[in-house]
C-alpha cells in the first residue's frame, strides 16, 4: 500500500503468520478493509496509524 501522509513511499506488510513482524488483513465482500497491528513506520517520514473499516486514524 501507499503511505497514507502524502509522501509517496510504498509500504510492505507482511501478512504471512510465519513472518514476523506481519499483520492481519480483515474485509468482508462490500465492506473496507481493516489492518492490524498499527503501522509505524521507523525510518522516513516515520508516519503511525491504523487502518479500521476503510479509514486512516493517526497515533
């Protein structure tokens, strides 16, 4: 996914169990999507949020 503050980076998150740190993905057909564990980003624009039903809330 793309950074969610404007900055143009791509964003990898694993989603494999076995990989770690990774992240859950949960959608329903029709539904937005939700992420977790948050997302924060250690190096570059060092943006943290969450990703719950379709929105982007900031830490």
């Amino acid at each position: 996914m793309r950074c969610p503050c404007g900055c143009g980076d791509d964003l990898e998150l694993m989603l494999l169990k076995e990989v770690k740190p990774n992240w859950s993905f949960k959608t329903k057909i029709e539904e937005p999507p939700t992420l977790r564990p948050s997302v924060w980003r250690k190096s570059g624009c060092g943006s943290h949020f969450w990703l719950r039903n379709g929105y982007i809330h900031w830490c």
